[in-house]
C-alpha cells in the first residue's frame, strides 16, 4: 500500500516532469523549431494518459498523502480524460500564428491538466481548492495570452475577476464547513453531518453548501454563473477556448459529484429526510434554468465561437441532469454523467479543430462565412457535421448514446419531467447547430474555389476525435459505459 501512495500520482509526477521538458526546450531550442514542443508535449500526454489504465486502482475506499488523494475509478476515468484534452489541446495550437511557436504556451497546458488531474481525484477540501486554483490561474493566463488583442486582454481580464469572485465565495463556504466539523477531509465531514450538532441545526451548513456550489456552478458554467462563458470562449485563443471548455468542465464536473456525494450522502437526514431530497431538486432547477438558457441565447449567435459557448452552457445543463438524478445511491446518474463528459470531450475538441483551421485560413469566426466549406473542404464539412450532430444528440454519434443515459437515469430517478425539458431542448438545439450544417452544404460563398489545406497534425487531430465520436456511439458503447459505472460504484463503496 506504501509503494501505491507513488502509483496513485504517477500521471501527477509525469506532467510535472513534462513541464520541465516543456520549459527546457523552449530556453533552449531556436526560433523555427519551437513547434517541436507540441509534439513532444502531446506525445508525451499521450503516453501518460494510459498509465492510469496500466496501474489501476487497488483500494476504491483507501486515501492516499494524508489523506488528500483517493484513487478510485473514478479519479481514473476523469484523468484520463482529461489528461487526452490536454494532449489534443497541444496539438491544435502547432499552426497557429499566436501559440505555434509559443514554448510557454504548452507548458501552462501541461500546468493546467495537472491540476485537473488533483482535482479529480481530491479527497480533501485543501486539496480541492488548491487543485482548482492550479487549474484556474493558467487558464486565466491563456485567455490573454495574444497580448496585441484586446479582445484576448478583455476576456482574460473577466476571466479573472469572475474567478477570482466565485473562488472567494467557494472559500468562504469551505471555511464555514471547516469551522462547523474542524474538519477538512471530506469523508470525515460526512461523518461529523450524522452527528447531533448538524441535526439540530442544519442552516447555516445548508448556507455553506450553497456556497460552495457557486465555485463550482462557475467552473461548469451553469447558469446563472455563465456569463463568462461567450466573452471568454470568442475572446481568448481558439486552442484555448477548446482546453477549456473540456477539461476545466470534466475535472469540475468530477469533484462536484464526488464533493456532494461524498460530504452530503444519502444517509444524512434532515427532519427525517435525506439531504440528497433538498439538494436534488436545486440540481433539477438548475439544470432546467441552464439548457434552456444556453440554447435560446445560442439561436440568436452570428459568431461561431458564442455559438459554441453557449452551446457549452447547455451541455452543462444536461450534465446536470445526471447529477439531479444522483439519488438513492443510484450508480446510473453518475455512470451516465462520466460518459457523458468522456464524448463531449472528444466531440467539442472535434469541433473547435474544425474552427481553428477555418478561422486561421480565412481570418473569420462569423458562421455565414462557412458558407461552400463543403466544396472548399470535404473533409473539414464531414467532421463539424459529425461533431454537430453529436452535440445535438443525433445517432449513430456518442451525443446521441450520451443523452439516451442521462434522461433514462433522470426517468430512473423518478423525474421524468426533467427528462422531458432535456428532450425538448435537444430539439432547439437541434435548430441551430442545422442551420450551420445548412451553411456548409447548401449556402454558396464566391471563395468556393480556394481550398483549406489541412496539416498532418491536424490530420491526427481529426482522426483521433472523429474515430471516438463515432465509436462512442456504436461498437465502445459497452466498454466505455461499463467503466463510467465502475466509477459510479467506487463512489458508494
């Protein structure tokens, strides 16, 4: 068990050591060989993306490093997905003007995925707020990164202070828990709740759990802590933009499951009722409040990175689904949030790929430019019909595979009529994401005749994301799902 304490970090030594090499070649290497580093970096996330596969986790209820890492199924599957965004995040930022040369660039990637890794696997409330925080302030860092822009400067600016806020707020309710238990690690929290002292006087915890979800509503972009969303996503460096909008959402998604699972489980009672009945039906409200915003503000976007970033608030809202419908210990909630989190990783990739090469060729993210992509670029207007489709949750993609879980758990949980608002608004969404398939294939554009080359690194790139999004909605279903479940029933152990 002394020895797994090391195996249980391996992936965390491993980044750590990629930073350095990160940071070593860009002192070292000359200008003109710096792209290097992109691959050198998503090679070697590559490679660490499987170690958590090779040393799986032996102990689903042992903590490890005093109590600050449990290594679960759970922590495992979310490393490493998000450890595949930060190696596909690299690589998309090899041909751009502003990050292809950019040393520094991939080293605070490698920086942020880090901290989703910690966050992912946090069992301790330290732990929690410092993972978040490693993950954070890169990511504010690469929103400005092209300093000559000031739309990059504005949305790394609100990035910032909207962090900074919600991170205080979360503190504070951190705090407040500290104080009432004088606790910090997360299981013990739980145990100091069944106590006499919670029961007689549940509020002021209820006020700090309130709090503390209000970090994490930030990070996950549910409404109504989204309003940094569009500004951040059409500002901020295309790779950016996809980095965060996967892996700060999946590792996000990951602590707030295994946070409220953990510190507000079923067994505690309030007045004779489980606390998972009060805090259900908030999950189930935002949820609601959260699709359905995202997709109307959607419908009225010219601009396909907006578009995307409140597409993204939407997909928040359907994860949130899963976890309203976390309840009687049920596994499918959490088993259909994690796959559901593992497709849209491949699938958002898929389609800022797509927008990045399209807005470096043409210097334009307006989606009536996309006009006659499909005679400019077959290849290009097959995958952003692909990763669309997914998104809309149309078969044969994993969109399609991933909703079908989160509403039949919804209807497994006895609420139906969430299920129902996510139905419906997967038709809204469906709208919009086909008016821009209808550009693509249907609307002419007098720059018809000029083709979109396509790098081998960006070959790789579509490759890698298409293949997943298309095996994740047929013949890796099972496998895939029956990992997210295993995840689930470490959670109950």
């Amino acid at each position: 068990m002394d020895n797994f304490q090391y195996i249980a970090i391996l992936p965390e030594i491993g980044l750590t050591v990629m930073a350095m090499v990160a940071l070593f070649m860009d002192v070292y290497l000359p200008n003109g060989q710096r792209r290097s580093i992109a691959i050198v970096s998503f090679i070697g996330l590559m490679i660490l993306s499987i170690v958590p596969l090779i040393f799986p986790p032996i102990d689903s209820t042992a903590t490890y490093w005093g109590g600050m890492i449990r290594y679960d199924a759970l922590a495992q599957m979310f490393k490493v997905m998000v450890i595949l965004a930060g190696a596909i995040s690299c690589l998309l930022a090899i041909d751009t003007k502003s990050l292809g040369e950019r040393g520094e660039y991939y080293l605070i990637v490698i920086v942020a995925t880090l901290g989703a890794t910690l966050v992912a696997s946090a069992a301790d409330m330290i732990m929690l707020f410092v993972a978040l925080e490693t993950i954070s302030i890169p990511l504010y860092i690469l929103a400005a990164f092209r300093r000559d822009d000031q739309r990059s400067s504005e949305s790394g600016m609100k990035y910032f202070l909207f962090g900074s806020f919600s991170s205080a707020v979360m503190m504070y309710g951190l705090s407040f828990i500290y104080g009432f238990s004088n606790e910090t690690n997360l299981y013990a929290i739980a145990q100091w709740l069944g106590g006499e002292a919670f029961s007689t006087n549940p509020v002021p915890v209820l006020a700090a759990m309130v709090m503390v979800f209000v970090g994490f509503g930030f990070k996950v972009s549910a409404v109504p802590f989204h309003f940094w969303t569009p500004d951040v996503y059409e500002g901020a460096p295309t790779p950016v933009t996809a980095f965060v909008s996967v892996a700060s959402k999946a590792a996000s998604f990951a602590i707030l499951v295994r946070f409220f699972l953990a510190v507000f489980p079923e067994s505690l009672m309030i007045g004779g009722i489980s606390i998972q009945a009060y805090w259900a039906p908030m999950m189930a409200i935002l949820a609601t409040l959260t699709m359905t915003i995202g997709n109307v503000l959607a419908l009225w976007q010219s601009n396909i990175k907006r578009m995307l970033a409140y597409s993204s608030v939407a997909q928040a809202g359907y994860v949130l689904i899963g976890i309203a419908a976390i309840q009687s210990q049920t596994e499918l909630g959490v088993a259909s949030v994690a796959f559901y989190l593992f497709m849209y990783t491949f699938t958002n990739l898929l389609s800022f790929a797509v927008v990045i090469l399209f807005s470096e060729a043409t210097g334009s993210e307006s989606i009536k430019d996309f006009a006659g992509l499909s005679r400019r670029s077959p290849a290009l207007a097959i995958t952003m019909t692909i990763a669309f489709l997914s998104l809309a949750g149309l078969p044969p993609t994993a969109g399609f595979i991933g909703k079908f879980f989160l509403f039949n758990a919804a209807v497994e949980a006895g609420l139906t009529w969430l299920a129902v608002v996510g139905v419906l608004n997967s038709l809204v969404a469906l709208y919009y994401y086909l008016v821009v398939v209808k550009i693509i294939y249907v609307d002419r554009s007098e720059d018809a005749d000029k083709p979109i080359a396509v790098s081998n690194p960006y070959r790789w790139v579509l490759a890698i994301t298409t293949i997943a999004v298309i095996a994740l909605g047929t013949f890796a279903v099972s496998p895939v799902f029956n990992w997210a479940r295993e995840s689930a029933r470490s959670l109950f152990v």
